[in-house]
C-alpha cells in the first residue's frame, strides 16, 4: 500500500480542526468581543444624552433664577451690565459648566410676545453667529426676552453625531425665559 504525504496529513489535519471545532472554551470572550463595540458605543451614547439632559436642565434654572432680577428690576436698579447678568448666570452653573467663550447671552427688551426670537443663531455652516446679541433688560412692564446658548462638545462622535447642530461635533444647548417685568420704581 502506498500512501503519499498528502495521503497520510489530511486524516490528521481533518481530526486537529473537527477537535478544535468541538472545543468551547473562550467561546464567551470571543462572543463578548464581537458584541462588546456597539454594546459601549450604545451605552456611551445613552451617557451622552443625559448628560445633554442634565445640562440643559441646569441651564433652564440658571436662566429662571438670573432673570429674576430683571423682571424685578433689582438689575435696572443696580445698573447691571451684560458681565454682571454673565456671572449671576454663571453662579447657578453649580461648576458643571464653564463661563468661558462657549457660554452667550442675549438679553432684549421687546415690542410684544410675538417679537420673541428663540431660532438657533447658527450660520448655513454650522458656526454660532451672535449678530445682533446684547443687554437690553427694559424697564418696568417691558417685555424682555433672555436667551443663553452654551457649546457642548459631544463626547462620543460617532454615536451622538445625529444629535450635533453645529460644525466640530458639538450640540448648541439653549435656554430661554420671555417675560413682562413688574412695574418696578413707582
């Protein structure tokens, strides 16, 4: 009987991979690494949004509470300025966000509650545009309209990049309060 080298190598071959695909062990870590990828992007993502949450909620408050001296007039009435209002709303920021360059703010007094502008003041290229941005806090009975904007930079780009609305891979976070001040200094 004459048998040749290929003869005698692929019953062996044949046994050393029907063995190895008999064998089960690691078959839980190679499972977890094929699934392990999406399974933290998700989660990452599912962070991201509630820390978009959180963050928005922060803003809404500190929005709520800074204006109050505007409605009021406790700000007319020590002649706030656009930096005094900046750090009023700064303070309620509770140090989970920065007062840098990210953080704008628009103050106006209005002609009525249908004038109230709450558009994002983004261009055709996704940049922050504060054409037209200022402090106006009216007197008593105006209408003033606050709105602030802050640039969040999204931690994970590629599961949050359908929540970015502007360029660089960050979220523009935006809260506004539209109210009539009291009738301050009678």
């Amino acid at each position: 009987m004459f048998y040749t080298g290929l003869g005698i190598i692929t019953p062996r071959i044949m046994r050393t991979w029907q063995a190895y695909a008999k064998d089960r062990r690691g078959l839980a870590a190679v499972e977890f690494a094929m699934v392990a990828a999406p399974f933290f992007l998700l989660i990452f993502g599912l962070l991201e949004i509630c820390v978009l949450f959180v963050v928005s909620t922060i803003m809404e408050h500190a929005v709520a509470e800074a204006s109050r001296q505007i409605r009021t007039g406790q700000a007319q009435e020590n002649g706030f300025n656009e930096q005094n209002f900046r750090t009023s709303v700064c303070d309620r920021f509770m140090g989970i966000l920065d007062c840098d360059a990210k953080l704008h703010i628009d103050v106006k007094a209005l002609n009525g509650f249908s004038a109230a502008n709450i558009d994002m003041p983004l261009d055709e290229d996704g940049e922050f545009d504060a054409d037209g941005f200022g402090y106006d806090p009216g007197g008593p009975n105006d209408i003033v309209a606050v709105r602030i904007f802050y640039e969040w930079s999204l931690m994970t780009p590629v599961m949050s990049a359908p929540l970015a609305n502007m360029a660089g891979s960050k979220f523009l976070v935006q809260a506004n309060a539209v109210f009539r001040n009291e009738p301050f200094g009678d």
